[in-house]
C-alpha cells in the first residue's frame, strides 16, 4: 500500500484485510478484502476487492462483490464486474461490462427547517430554506412532494388560483410557485406533512410535518 498525498494505492501485489475509512482517493490494483469508506474508489483491471464499501463515486474496472453503496457515480468498465447489494446515485455501464447484483438507486431525503410563519387568513411562500430535497440521480423537476393531513389551512401553488394541490415538485420550490394559505381560523398554529418521491418511485419515507406559527 503507498500514499500520494490524497491516494492511496493498494499495488498489485499487496493483500489487504481490514478496514480502510476517512480516504479520499483509494485506488485498488491488489486484493482488498473488508470495509472501505471513502470520497473516490478506483478498482484497476487487476483488482480485486470482496466486501462493504461506501463512496461518493466508485469506478469498477476489476472485480467488486459484496455490499456497496455509492452517492454519486458508479461506473462499471467494460473489464468491470460488480456483484452484490448496490445502491446508488447514478449508475452507467460500458458494453463488455458485468453486472449481478441487487440494485435500487440513492432514495430522496428531505431537508429544511420545517418551520413557517403566516399572517391569519394570509398565505406565506415556501421556500428552499423551509423544505429541499436532496438526490443525486433526479432533476428538481422529477422530485414530487406529497401533501397529507393538512390543518388550518392548504398548500397552493402561485398560479393555480388558491386552489389546493395534493402535490408538487421541487421545481415548484425553486420558482416560488409554492404556498401555504391559512384558512382563517382562530388558531395559533397549522400544519401540513409531506413526503417525496423520486422518478423511480423511491420516497424519502415517513412523511415529515411542516409547522406554520399564525399571526394575528
């Protein structure tokens, strides 16, 4: 195994069993056989490596079997094979390559504050600092929020006429399309939960709850 500054190389004639974390460019000529964490893996032709890794991007030119996930980029070569349990961001394979593996891709995953303020009977605009969606493998377009058991009030979108919506995307976000209107009631507080889903039908699971103060 040799450094470079940010790389570590395993050679070709190196056997490694153990665990490798915090690296942020690991490139693999020999046999690896255990756990890898790091930013960027690199498996050369003659590679070969058996076990758990997780990287922002991962380019498969050797042999890798075992349970991996991938942020990012996972790229198999056509001298690439890649078996096992693989999640991932985005996926590319070259013609010669070989794939034998559970795949499912990176789920979305919500973020923000959660936390709104509204005037009574007013509506207030959401924005990326209340809700965002992270996912490395959709466009903003593609990543639909679904709207339950809103009270004291309703999501609008800006040119729907008030009308409530059961959904939208993060696009909608982006543009400031996106509002909650307070329905006037005498209460302090409304509320709404939302969940995501990516074009592949993954959700960031168990829906989140917006919480909007009311003023006035």
């Amino acid at each position: 195994m040799a450094g470079q500054g940010d790389v570590t190389i395993i050679r070709e004639d190196a056997f490694l069993k153990g665990r490798i974390r915090r690296c942020h460019h690991i490139q693999i000529e020999g046999y690896v056989e255990g756990e890898i964490i790091a930013d960027e893996v690199i498996v050369q032709p003659s590679g070969r490596l058996f076990g758990k890794v997780r990287a922002q991007t991962l380019d498969v030119l050797g042999f890798v079997q075992g349970d991996v996930t991938v942020l990012g980029l996972c790229r198999i070569a056509e001298t690439g094979t890649l078996n096992g349990n693989v999640v991932y961001g985005q996926l590319t394979m070259d013609a010669g390559g070989n794939l034998s593996a559970d795949v499912r891709n990176v789920p979305p995953t919500i973020d923000g504050d959660f936390e709104l303020t509204v005037d009574k009977g007013r509506a207030v605009r959401i924005t990326t600092h209340d809700l965002t969606v992270h996912d490395p493998d959709d466009v903003a377009e593609n990543l639909v929020y679904t709207i339950t058991n809103p009270r004291n009030g309703s999501v609008v979108l800006s040119d729907g006429g008030n009308r409530p919506v059961e959904s939208f995307t993060q696009a909608d976000i982006i543009g400031d399309r996106v509002l909650f209107l307070h329905d006037g009631s005498h209460s302090n507080e409304a509320t709404f939960d939302v969940v995501v889903a990516d074009s592949q039908g993954a959700t960031s699971g168990e829906p989140r709850r917006v919480t909007i103060a009311v003023r006035g």
